[in-house]
C-alpha cells in the first residue's frame, strides 16, 4: 500500500471542513496566482456553505441524495446481508461500520437500521473533520435508533489513519457515499481509497456511492439542471467562496460580479463549476501569512474553476476499486441508471 504521502496537498484539508485561516490564506494565493485561476473545493464548506450544501441535497434538480436515499430504502437489508456474507473461512460475522466524512449521517440511518434488524447492536464510527456536524450525527441516531453504539471521530479521513476500533470476531464495513468520491482526481480518488484499504483487512467492505455518466436515460441536460437549478442555491453556493474570501483574508470581491457557470467536460467525464467574470475588473487580497498584497487581474469571460465532479462508468468504478484494493461485488441502480451504490471486498 502507498503511504499517505501519496495523497496531495490540495486534499490535507479535506472537504466539509472548517479550516485555518493559514491554510485559506495559502490555498487561496496558490490557486489565484496559477493559470487558469481555482480554488480548491473545500473553501465552500464554511457555515453558509455548509448550510447551502444541505440545501442543495433537497433540491429537485440535484438528484444524486434523493437516488441514493432511495437505493438505501429500497436494497437496505440486501446490502447488509451481502456485506455480512462468509468469506473464505470467515463465518457469518458482526458488522461494525465506519463512515467517511460522515457530516450529519443523514442517510446512513437507513443503513443501521437494517443491521439492527440483521445482529440486534452496532458500533458506528463516524469519521469527520466537522466536530458540529458528527455532533449532529450522534444525536440523530441516537434518538432515533435503539441498539446503535455512536463513537465519533475528528480526523481527516483522506491522509490520517482511521480510528478503528475492531472488537473480536466482527468486519468493518466503511462507507464512502453521497458522491464524495467523484470531487477528487482521478489520483487523488485512488489515494485515498488506498489509505482507507490500508486500513482495512482482507474481508472488510466498502460500500462507494458513485454518480453516472449520461446514458439512454440520463442526459447532460439532467447533470448540468443539478449543478445550475432554477432556484439560483447552486450559484449562491459556488459565489459564497467569495464572500468568504471577503471575510476571511479582506479580500474586495463583487460576488455578483461574477457568473456561475456549470459546464460539462465530457472528455475528462466531469461536471465543471467556474465563476466566470464577465468584464475586466481587478480584485485586492491584503498581505497575509501566505504572502504580500496581491491585485489580481481578470479579463472579460477569465474564470475561476472552483470544482470538478466527476462522473463514473461501471468498469470505472471496477477499476478504481480494483487499483485501491478491492474487488467490485455488487452494484445497485435506480432503473434510469443516474447513481449506483457499489459493494466491494478488501483483497
Ligand atoms: C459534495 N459533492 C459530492 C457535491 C457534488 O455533487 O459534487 C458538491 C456539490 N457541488 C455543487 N453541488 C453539489
């Protein structure tokens, strides 16, 4: 197994997190000062972004929570009798789950209900830089299912070793859901599902949430209509970077003089998410502990590339698995082929 080196800088931070002001400070000059200008994703997930995320997930446009929820719903108890399955001269065992970058857990409820059903108790690990959002995790589950151990941890589940927390005789069955993989490169996505794997022994399982490309079905038109709704949530999402750059370094932008934009990038299999100026303009970021003052320039229809999403086929997610550790057993789909849940074994 690779070492976590392997796993870039831009990831250290994780996603969701709330995160120091040096780290904001040097992320931002790094992206802003290169050609084309970015930002990394994580820097959305400030308490406005965070809320605007969750508001996002209920949107009617943005149909990978809502797809996913319902693969859990409908194949909850299938997919914990195949993770519970015996291997080799592994007998039927307990499960205990750990969940990456867990936020508030809102579906995995559905999850800990069938294992409940299944073994009567669990431990659920959920893991998360976020301390608010694994506190909201804990309560939620806590009131609402009988029979669920709730230990959480803060770490950063991209480079630090998980908290596992293995009683005799059971298999840790982790979970990596909600799409999350897909806001990672290529290699990066590999890196940290190889951290995960070393972690893990062979028999444990992953179930991976993955979005899908367009197919007979699901067109481009449905992956740009999540990633630009009516509603405008999605821009004020991708503009609140903004504000936070305002706030955090002092920054002088004019959040509404910059455009969303949603486009899809068909060749790297990726829904893009820039923020387009449409006139010339400059932007004063004061001197910081990254550096001194900078003034940035934009040319009319310069962007920002604040995100990439990347969307999968099935012999993708085969061989990302596949190249991380494990082998692809069981995928489940909504009829119209827009998400698959994917089970998969530890080699
Ligand atoms: C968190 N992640 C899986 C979301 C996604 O779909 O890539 C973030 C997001 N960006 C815009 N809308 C939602």
């Amino acid at each position: 197994m690779p070492t976590t080196a392997a796993v870039s800088d831009s990831l250290y931070e994780s996603l969701f997190a709330p995160s120091p002001a040096d780290a904001v400070a040097a992320e931002v000059r790094a992206g802003l000062t290169s050609t084309p200008k970015t930002l990394s994703p994580w820097l959305f997930y400030d308490e406005n972004g965070s809320r605007l995320f969750e508001r996002i997930t209920e949107l009617p446009e943005y149909y990978l929570t809502r797809i996913e929820r319902g693969l859990f719903h409908t194949h909850a108890d299938e997919i914990i009798k195949h993770a519970s399955e015996p291997t080799g001269n592994d007998p039927a065992p307990m499960l205990t789950l750990i969940e990456l970058g867990a936020g508030t857990a809102t579906k995995t409820g559905i999850l800990l209900a069938a294992i409940v059903r299944r073994q009567r108790t669990v431990v659920y690990q959920p893991v998360d830089v976020s301390e608010t959002a694994l506190a909201e995790a804990t309560e939620n589950i806590r009131s609402n299912i009988p029979g669920v151990t709730v230990r959480c941890q803060v770490a950063d589940y991209t480079t630090q070793a998980l908290p596992l927390n293995r009683l005799p005789n059971t298999r840790t069955l982790a979970l990596y859901i909600g799409s999350s993989i897909g806001n990672f490169s290529p290699d990066d996505a590999c890196s940290v599902l190889r951290n995960l794997r070393a972690q893990l022994l062979p028999g444990d399982r992953l179930l991976l949430g993955t979005d899908l490309v367009p197919g007979e079905s699901k067109t481009v038109a449905h992956l740009l209509g999540a990633y630009n709704d009516a509603s405008g949530t999605t821009a004020a999402f991708n503009r609140n970077v903004l504000v936070r750059l305002n706030r955090e370094l002092g920054a002088n932008f004019h959040p509404e003089n910059f455009e969303h934009k949603a486009r899809w990038n068909a060749s790297e299999s990726r829904i893009e998410m820039h923020l387009i100026s449409p006139i010339a303009q400059q932007v004063h970021i004061p001197a910081n502990s990254a550096g001194s003052a900078l003034t940035l320039k934009f040319a009319p229809g310069e962007t920002i590339h604040t995100e990439n999403s990347h969307k999968f086929t099935p012999g993708r997610i085969r061989s990302l698995l596949h190249a991380s550790g494990f082998t692809l057993t069981h995928t489940w789909t909504d009829p119209e082929r827009f998400f698959a849940v994917n089970l998969a074994t530890a080699i």
